[in-house]
C-alpha cells in the first residue's frame, strides 16, 4: 500500500539524483542552416509568470545556452526537467490520495454507499504507483 511517507521518500531519492529544474523552465532551440546543414541549438527557457506582454503572455528569457544535442549541458537540463516532472506528478499524486482518504473517511462517518467506491478508486491509484515514478510515465 502507497502511504504519504513512501511519496515523499520517492521525491527526495529524485532531488537526491542530482540538479531539479525550477517551476516555469523548459527547453527552446533555433535551427540555423550553415552550408546546405541545419544545425539545431537549444537554450534553457524561463517564463516569468508575474510579467506579462501587452497580448498577455507570460514573459520569457533565455536562463542559459545548451548548445547542440550531444552537449552535456544539453543532457542534464533535460534529466533535470525529467526530475522536475516526476516529482510534480508525485505530488499530484500525493494530493489525489489525500483527497480520496478525505472523501472514504467523509463517506464513512456518513454511512453513505459511495465508500467502497471511494476505496476501489485509492487502490486503483496505488497499483498505478510505480507508473507513475517510471521517467515518462
């Protein structure tokens, strides 16, 4: 069985693992073509979601150039953005499970039918936890 405890010691083995990108970060590229060759370069991206442009979207600025896809700047902003990602899956998880124990435990005092329902979704949840964890899951 999936406890709070064993989601929170799978995102510290995932901060463990090394760098963890922020909120509002992903990764831009440009293709430049040079001598009949496309050459594709990549930069990490930020989004600052308290400016705004005059149509309304978040304003962006380049936070550090990566380089090409071979590049090992390159290939830890990527793992870095994969932890980022596991772990916010992770802690939408852990407030899905909360909220369904809110809603068994509700449902409980209440006598109402919905509780085996609530339970069958919260074990339906805790088999799919190890997808979940999976990178690309």
């Amino acid at each position: 069985m999936t406890t709070v405890a064993e989601i929170q010691e799978q995102i510290e083995k995932i901060r463990a693992s090394g760098e963890v990108a922020p909120p509002y970060t992903w990764i831009g590229y440009g293709t430049v073509k040079k001598k009949d060759k496309k050459h594709t370069y990549y930069r990490l991206m930020k989004a600052d979601p308290n400016s705004r442009t005059k149509s309304g979207k978040p304003k962006t600025k380049m936070v550090r150039y990566l380089g090409n896809a071979d590049n090992e700047k390159y290939l830890k902003a990527v793992a870095a953005i994969e932890r980022r990602n596991q772990i916010e899956k992770l802690l939408n998880f852990n407030k899905f499970l909360t909220k369904c124990c809110q809603i068994s435990r509700s449902s409980f005092r209440e006598n109402n039918y919905h509780n085996d329902f609530s339970i069958d979704l919260v074990i339906n949840c805790q088999e799919n936890f190890p997808k979940l964890t999976q990178v690309g899951g």
